[in-house]
C-alpha cells in the first residue's frame, strides 16, 4: 500500500507539473535512462531515450498547446507499475496539418503506464 501511495503521489506530481507546462518538474522524478514512448492509433509516433532527449520533446510539445489538461479518472497499480485513466484536454497554439487548426480544442480519452524503478519513473508510455 505505501508503495502505491508513493507512486501515486509521483505520478499526480508529474501531471500537475505537465499540465503546468513545467518541464522541469516533468523531469524530477524521472530516471536518467528514460524510456518515453507516445501510441496514437495502435502506432508508435515518438519514442525517447534518456532524460535529455524527453527534455527536448517535452519543450518542443509545450510550444503545441495554449492550454492543456491531463485528469487521471482511474489508477490501477501492479508490482512496480501504474496504469492510468486519462481524459485529456488542449487548446491547440498551432494548426495540425490536415488537421485542427489553432484555437480548436482537443478533448480525448486516453491512458499512462508508469514503470518505476527506485521511487523514479523509467518508463513512460502514452496511449491514445
């Protein structure tokens, strides 16, 4: 139970932080050797390696966005790992080629799996 509590209380952190656009605090409680993967339509469309190449796709997508919101409707711990249920909210800064365009919102549903290793998140994945 107290691991979950830990996990929970880091993972609330990093979301409160994203939805911030604090990358910073994005970063601190993420291990060095970083492992961040985005899945859109069953399809890997990003994947980092290490904390300074998730530093930079971190800055660059704040740059996407006037405003963003992550809320977490659901946990679901298992050993040293956490699923979470989210529902997502943005107003786009820029025009998404074929896409949105600047102004629009965004609103979906989608999910984050944490894998953490020593009270540090070391994987990251993002399914929507």
């Amino acid at each position: 139970m107290q691991q979950e509590d830990e996990m929970k209380t880091i993972i609330d952190s990093y979301i409160r932080a994203y939805n911030a656009f604090d990358t910073e605090g994005m970063l601190k409680d993420l291990h060095k050797d970083i492992v961040f993967q985005n899945i859109s339509g069953g399809q890997v469309n990003l994947t980092t390696n290490g904390i300074d190449e998730f530093r930079s796709a971190a800055e660059q997508a704040k740059s996407f966005f006037k405003t963003r919101c992550q809320t977490v409707t659901n946990y679901d711990f298992e050993d040293n790992a956490a699923s979470v249920e989210i529902d997502y909210v943005g107003e786009l800064a820029v025009d998404i080629p074929d896409g949105p365009k600047a102004g629009d919102t965004i609103q979906m549903k989608g999910k984050s799996e944490f894998v953490f290793q020593n009270n540090q998140i070391v994987k990251l994945t993002d399914i929507s």
